[in-house]
C-alpha cells in the first residue's frame, strides 16, 4: 500500500529560483489558490513524475541552472527516498539523474515524520535528505545496485503501483483520462492493472509461446529427411575408407556392407527403422597395427643413435686435429723466447737505477731529523692540545655567562617572595577537620541496594546517582517499548487486512478432466504467494509483540523497586546531607592546599640564599680556571708556530714512499718473467709428449667410427614399410569415427521417435489450455470484480443522476462494455452530459479505491461545474467515503460550497506565481 509524506521542488517548472517542501500531512486538506499559481502542477505533475518519471508537460523551468525533486515515501511499511537531480538536454527536453535510498523506520524517522506533522504543508528552502540526515534517520544508498538509470526505475515500478492504477486510484488529475471515453479493449487492460491480475496476459502469451515453440519441434523432428542425408554421406564414407584397408577384416561391418540391398538400394529412400547399431572390434586391430609398427620403428631409433654416435666420434678426430696443429705452433714460437730474454735483462737495470735516484730524494729529508715520525706525531700532538684548549677556554667564557644569568633570577625571585603568617589558616582548616568527621560516622547498613552494601559516603553517592539514571532510562526503555507496541498492533491490522485481501483462490473447472484444472492451480500459487508472504509476516509480528510485552513488564517491575526503595531512605534528604559534605570537603582541601604552597614559599627563601652563595664561589673558580687555560693556551701558540715546516717535510716522505713502492713492484714483475723464460727447455719437452700421446688418440677414432659404419649398414630400413602402417592405422580410426556417428545417428534417429510422440502429447495439452486462457478464465476472474465495481459506483452517484451504469464482460472476454440505463432506455455513456460524466468519474475512482482500500486521494477541480444542490450531494459522500476510510485527502477546487465545507482540517492558500 502506497503513502507519501513530504515531497521537495527546486527551480520546477513555475518555480524560477525558488524552491519549496510540500509536508504532506495526515487529514482533508483544502489547497485554494487563484489561476495561475500552478497548483495541479505541483499537487500532481511532480509527485507523478518522482514516482513514475513521467510527465506529460515540461517539469524544469528553462531560467535557472539546477532542478531537483525529492520524494518521501512507503510502499508496505517499506519507506523510501527517491530524488531526482534533472538537466536540460541540447534538444530543449529534460532528462534526469534518480538516487533511491532506502529509509530505515526507527524511532529517528518516526521522531521526524512526528515533528513535521506540526509544520505547515507548504515549507520554503527545506531539503528532505538534509533534514534526514540532520534527524540522523539512517539511509541505505541503492543506487550503486543498478547499472543503468534504467534498472532504477524498473526497480521502483516493482515495489509502486502500475502508473494506470495510481491515476484510478490515488490521483484524479483535471486533464486525466476519462475510462468511459476508451475503446473496450484498452478499458479492460487498465482494469487489469488496477486489480493485479496482468498475471492473466503473461500467462496466455507465455503459453502461447510455448505452444508456438512445441508446433516448431514436431515439425522440425517429423522432417527425417537431414537423417537420410547423413546416413548416405557416412554411408558413402565408409565404403570408401573400407578399401583402402588392405591387411584387416571387419566381419560385422563388411556383412552389413553386402546385405546394403535390403535396407534399400537408393539411399534416399532407406528405411531407418529397420538398421540397427553395428559392433566391430576396432580396438584389437589397432593394437595388432600398433605392435608391427613400433617394432619398425625400434629398429629407425637404433639406425639414428648409430649415426649420433659417428656424428660425434668425427668431432672427436677435428678437435684432436686442432690441438695438434696448437702444439706445432707453440713448439716453433719457442725460438723467439731468447730475445725476449735478452730485452728483460736490459728492462731490468734501467728500472734499479730509478729505484737508486728516489731513494736519494730520501736521504735528502732524513738528514734534517733524527727521527721523522716521532717528530711528526710530537707536532700533531701539539696542535691538538691547541685546539682543546682554544674550545675549553670558550667553554668555560659561557659557563661564567650562564651562572650570572642565574644568579641574577635569583636575586629577583628573592624578592618577590615574603613571609606570612600562617596560625590564622591552620586554624581555619583544624575546624573544617572536626565537620568532616562528624559526617562520617553514619549508618550505612540500611542502605543495601539488591543485595549490594554500601560502606562510605563516596559509594552511597555514586549508589543515588546511579538509581537516579536508571530511572530515567527506565522511563525511556518503557516509553520506546510503547511506542514500539503501538506501532507493531497497527502493522498487525495493516497484514490482517492485507491478508483477507489476498484470502480468495484461483480455481476452474475444466471440461477435459471434469474437475479443476491443475496448471491453473500452478499459476494460482505462484500469483498467490502473497498470502504465505502475510502469514510469515503475521506470525513475525505476533512473536514481536510478545517479546515486547515481556520485557515491559520487566521494566515496570523494576521501576516500582526504584520508587519504593527511594521513599523508604528519603533519598533526596541523603542526596542533601551529601552534597553538603562534598563542599565542605572540597573547602577544606582547598584550604590545605593554599597552607602547603605558603608552607613551599617560605621554605624557598633559605634554599635561594645558600644557592646564590654556592653560583657565588663557582664564578670564583671559573675565573682562576679560566687565567690558567689562557697561560696555557699562549705557551701552546708559540710552541706550533715554531714547528710547521716537521708536517710539509713529512707529507713530502709519504710521497717518495710510495712512488719507491711502485717501482720496486716493476722489478719484482720483471725478474718472475725473466725466471719463467728461464724454463723454456722443459716447456718443449712437454708438448712434444703431449703430441705423441695426441697421435695415438686419432688412431684409435678412426677405427671406431669403421666399425661404426658397418653397424649401421645392416641397420638400414625401407620407410614405405613405416608409412604403410600409419596409413593403415590413421583409416582405421577413421574407419572407427564414421562406424561410431552412424551408431549415434541411429541411436538419435530413435530417440527422435519417442520425443515426437511426448511432444505431440504435450501440444495438444497446451491448446487445450490456450483455450481455457483465451476465452473462459478472463470471464471467471473478472466476474466478482466487476459485480462489485458496477455496485458501488452506483452507491456514489444514486442521489446525484437518474440512472445506473451497467458493466459488462462481452463473449470473447477482452473487451470491457459500459453502459447506462434508466426507467426508459439504454444508452451509450457518450450521450451523457459533462456534469454526469464527472459524476461518473468521481464515483468510478471512489469505487476502485474502496476496493483497494487506497489510503491516499487527490482531486482536481473535480466538481466545480455541477449545481449548487449536486455539489453538496458530492461533497457529502466523498466526505463520507475518506472519514469512513481514514485516508488523506488533498482536493484542488475554487468550489465556495466546497471550500466552506466542515470536512477540512488543514487550508492551504497558495500565493506563489510563475
């Protein structure tokens, strides 16, 4: 059941810069306004248009930049916010970005929905998605679920009525579609939307399909002539593959090629019913094949490793070769050695009278001291001592500085400090003492809470505090418990309602079987889940109920144990006598503290003068210390200065060093290689050796790769042989393959038999139900409906109009008839005036809502044109009809009768223009 609560317009259509929330609130409300304030837009065309996105007018207005429409909602106790965030097109329409959330019904959302009932119905600026987030109503953003903005509102059309049952039922728009002026075939159409039972056309046209689709297999399995084709070709195959098979025979297959006479001569106009599955043990065969093959092959694996091995025993004799031409090389390079003899000698005595000169440029420095290094280390040492001192003399400069400093604050705080006397506090507090005491000795054994004793002043105040809480949530649980109660006992009659809506069954009776038709009870229990659905809901909520129930009267039980023990211990007298000991308490500390920090003070004035002594003789020291470092420190200077030229000549030495070290290593280099050429003779021997030993090996290679070669001649293999038999195994499986489709071919052709006859059988099933669908069960659905509809529609007009509207279900059931009639005649509605064809409007939407216990009604300007006697008549029943039904109802009208009528517990007087 649908119910809107609040809808939001920014910059709609009339609405240039100017955005509104419409707080649509439970009651009869009256909108009044004069032409031009485009108030059917914004009562009809917008909330239509967030509910189904359509419209049949413009919805933005063109001047501004941004358009938005919000709606709150509930389908079923479900409820929802869909917004719609538009944008002008390049073609001058509009098109629309929709969020849907889904809005959680706690006691947030129910605390909002109740506050707004307290507003006004129109609201300016107000936006429902910020105010729910204000309220911290908890939202489920849906949107991401759907890909396409077309999946939304697919989504949204599954949870809202049909658009064509919100305007018969809900909405009564001014220019809507009058049913009475419809052909007969789209009235019955609307009808089925309004009463949920399209179920009826999905079902002809999924049987209808299924009929269609049946019709296509029996023709396509009766058609055998695609097996014949098949057979041949296979058939022709396998001839063909059999000669070519010269060393085998297949006895049941070649049996079955002889007697091919009498399954007919010409292929096509074999009989299939008479061939049956061949067995032929192709697996043997291929085994036999298999086995005379690999011993072929065996003997072409050992004829290949043959040839490797005298492949490799010739790379053998080319390697050897090639170490020997090495050798012969070598050998003959040997008579070259002995000038490279001669040139290293000669190398060798250049290299020692450089040796000779740099060890000259030495003695020249050595000469000056008696000990370089030790004259050198006693330099840096020095010169490091020069620079400790240099840092311990400013270090020292700081810290005078730094104790001066402190000095100074000293003296300062020294004499901000001043004695007090200090009897008159400690007084003071000696008495605050004796109060305390006197608080304490209380008895509190008597105020044991559940079992729980208390046993000081701190633990009994926090034991009142703690009761105190617990009854105010108490109260709060008890007040959440009865709203939660409320709201349950009325979903439970909401679903008790529902549930006798949903109680009636769908049965017919079919003239086939001579009882009720079990595909039409299929369909009757999948159109009625609904009613399993309610009655899961029922006993859901009941067990809720329950629950609750419970645990309210839990709570009350513990709220009258608070209250019986608060009056029996006078609790608000103990609170009293409490807080008066905490301030007395928090007085008397106080006072200690103040007395301690005087007690702090005066003690510091002793404790600054011995450490302004202490700084005192400190700075002293420093003093001395600091002329010591500077004797120190000029003796130190003087004693550097005289001895710069020790480090120069030093870094000069360590230069020569290692420009000695270099040379004397070239030396070294060039004696090793002197030693080696000294050698040469034993270095000849060797490779001549190593050439003998070389020879032999090439011997014996050779003798190898004859014997090798003599080997493989009687190895030799004729290769037809071997293609003789991959030929005669690749027919076989080819044999094989052909030999197993036929088999499946048949096995199918077979199988093709049986299913047409299922078919058939269940063709003629599903015409008999097409049937039923097409002509009879429309009839039998709609034969209550319309019974009731044709009477009530004549409950709201008998005292309006001197006639009676008829409704008739024609033979062929997809046509809606309507008529009227009177004393007189029958006749066609279109001969009926304006004012009676409104009569008829209003009683057909007043109808239809009572049978959908709609909730919800809005009329435009309905009934303005009608006598003054007729619009009170009218007026009284719709009176009538929405108090009778509890429903909001919002009616448009410029009607004086109409706007002085008692039924209106809200006015709203539009003043807003485009």
């Amino acid at each position: 059941m649908l119910n809107i609560y609040q809808w939001f317009y920014s910059n709609i259509w009339p609405l240039k810069n100017k955005s509104y929330l419409l707080n649509y609130k439970d009651g009869k409300v009256l909108v009044k306004a004069p032409i031009w304030t485009w108030k059917s837009f914004l009562f009809f065309d917008a909330p239509i248009y967030a509910l189904y996105k359509s419209s049949e007018r413009t919805i933005i207005n063109k001047d501004s930049k941004k358009w938005e429409i919000q709606l709150l909602f509930s389908v079923n106790d479900n409820y929802f916010l869909v917004v719609r965030k538009l944008k002008l097109t390049n073609a001058g329409s509009d098109s629309a970005k929709t969020y849907l959330y889904s809005v959680l019904k706690d006691k947030n959302l129910i605390d909002y929905l109740e506050n707004y009932k307290k507003e006004d119905i129109v609201l300016k600026n107000n936006d429902i998605l910020t105010l729910l987030n204000f309220y911290q109503v908890k939202l489920e953003d849906l949107t991401s679920e759907f890909k396409q903005e077309k999946e939304i509102q697919e989504h949204l059309n599954l949870l809202l009525p049909p658009k064509e049952v919100a305007l018969s039922t809900i909405f009564l728009p001014q220019s809507s579609e009058n049913i009475f002026e419809l052909t007969p075939s789209a009235r019955i159409n609307i009808l089925k939307k309004v009463f949920g039972i399209m179920w009826i056309d999905e079902a002809k046209k999924l049987i209808d399909e299924k009929k269609k689709e049946l019709y296509g297999m029996i023709k396509a399995k009766e058609d055998t002539s695609s097996y014949k084709e098949k057979f041949e070709k296979l058939f022709s195959s396998i001839l063909e593959i059999r000669k070519n098979i010269e060393n085998y025979s297949f006895w049941e297959l070649d049996e079955f090629i002889k007697n091919k006479d009498e399954i007919g001569e010409d292929l096509f106009d074999i009989n299939l019913d008479k061939i049956s599955i061949l067995n032929v043990d192709f697996d043997s065969i291929l085994l036999t094949n298999k086995n005379k093959k690999e011993e072929i092959l065996k003997k072409k694996e050992q004829y290949k490793n043959i040839e490797k091995q005298i492949v490799e025993k010739e790379k053998e004799w080319e390697q050897i070769q090639a170490k020997l031409k090495n050798i012969e090389k070598e050998i003959s390079l040997t008579n070259e050695l002995e000038k490279k003899q001669k040139w290293l000698k000669i190398e060798i005595k250049s290299q020692k009278l450089k040796i000779e000169k740099i060890l000259e440029k030495q003695k020249e420095i050595l000469w000056k001291y008696e000990n370089l290094q030790s004259e050198y280390e006693k330099y840096l040492l020095k010169k490091n001592n020069l620079q400790s001192i240099e840092k311990d003399y400013k270090s020292l400069q700081n810290e005078e500085n730094d104790i001066k400093n402190n000095l100074q604050k000293l003296e300062n705080e020294e004499k901000k400090l001043k004695q007090e006397d200090l009897s008159a506090l400690e007084s003071q507090i000696n008495i605050l003492k004796k109060e305390l005491e006197a608080y304490k000795k209380v008895d509190f054994s008597k105020f044991t809470f559940n079992n729980e004793k208390v046993n000081s002043l701190s633990e009994l105040d926090k034991l009142i505090s703690n009761i105190e809480n617990n009854g105010k949530n108490l109260n709060k649980q008890i007040e959440k418990i009865e709203k939660d109660l409320s709201s349950i006992n009325q979903e439970l009659e909401n679903l008790q309602k529902e549930q006798k809506k949903w109680e009636k069954t769908i049965s017919f009776n079919c003239r086939i079987i001579n009882k009720d038709c079990p595909l039409i009870k299929d369909i009757s229990d999948k159109i009625l889940w609904k009613n399993d659905f309610i009655k899961e809901q029922l006993e859901k909520k009941q067990k809720q109920k329950i629950e609750l129930e419970q645990e309210l009267e839990k709570l009350k039980q513990e709220k009258q144990y608070l209250r019986d023990y608060r009056k029996k211990n006078n609790i608000s007298k103990v609170r009293k006598k409490i807080k008066e000991f905490e301030e007395k308490e928090q007085q008397y500390n106080n006072l200690v503290l103040e007395l301690q920090k005087k007690q702090k003070e005066s003690q510091k004035i002793s404790q600054i003068k011995w450490k302004k002594e202490e700084l005192q003789k400190q700075i002293e020291n420093i003093k001395n210390k600091l002329e010591t470092t500077k004797q120190k420190l000029t003796s130190l200077q003087q004693e550097v200065s005289q001895n710069v030229g020790v480090e120069e000549d030093y870094k000069k030495f360590q230069i020569i060093n290692k420009e000695l070290e270099k040379e004397q290593k070239a030396l070294l280099e060039l004696n090793n290689e002197l030693e080696k050429l000294d050698d040469k003779e034993d270095i000849i021997k060797s490779l001549q050796g190593e050439k003998k030993q070389l020879e032999k090996q090439l011997l014996k290679i050779g003798d190898d790769i004859l014997k090798l070669k003599k080997e493989l001649k009687n190895l030799e293999v004729d290769e037809k042989s071997i293609v003789f038999y991959e030929n005669e195994e690749k027919n076989i499986l080819e044999l094989k393959e052909k030999v197993g489709k036929l088999n499946d071919l048949i096995t199918d052709y077979n199988k093709n038999k049986l299913s047409l006859i299922e078919l058939k059988n269940k063709y003629s099933l599903y015409k008999n139900l097409s049937n039923i669908f097409w002509k009879e069960l429309i009839i039998y659905v709609f034969m209550d409906y319309l019974a009731n509809l044709e009477w009530l529609i004549n409950y709201f007009i008998q005292d309006i109009v001197n006639f009676k509207l008829n409704i008739k279900l024609n033979e062929k059931g997809e046509e809606l008839d309507i008529f009227i009639e009177d004393e007189k005649w029958k006749r066609d509605v279109k001969s009926l005036s304006g004012g009676q064809k409104t009569a008829l409007r209003i009683g057909w939407i007043l109808g239809i809502s009572s049978l959908q216990n709609s909730k919800l009604l809005f009329l435009d300007e309905t009934i303005n044109n009608f006598d003054q006697e007729s619009i009170h008549i009218i007026s009284q029943k719709i009176k009538e009809f929405v108090e009778e039904n509890d429903m909001k109802f919002y009616m448009i009208t410029h009607s004086e009768i109409l706007q002085q009528s008692s039924i209106w517990t809200d006015i709203v007087e539009l003043k807003f223009s485009k």
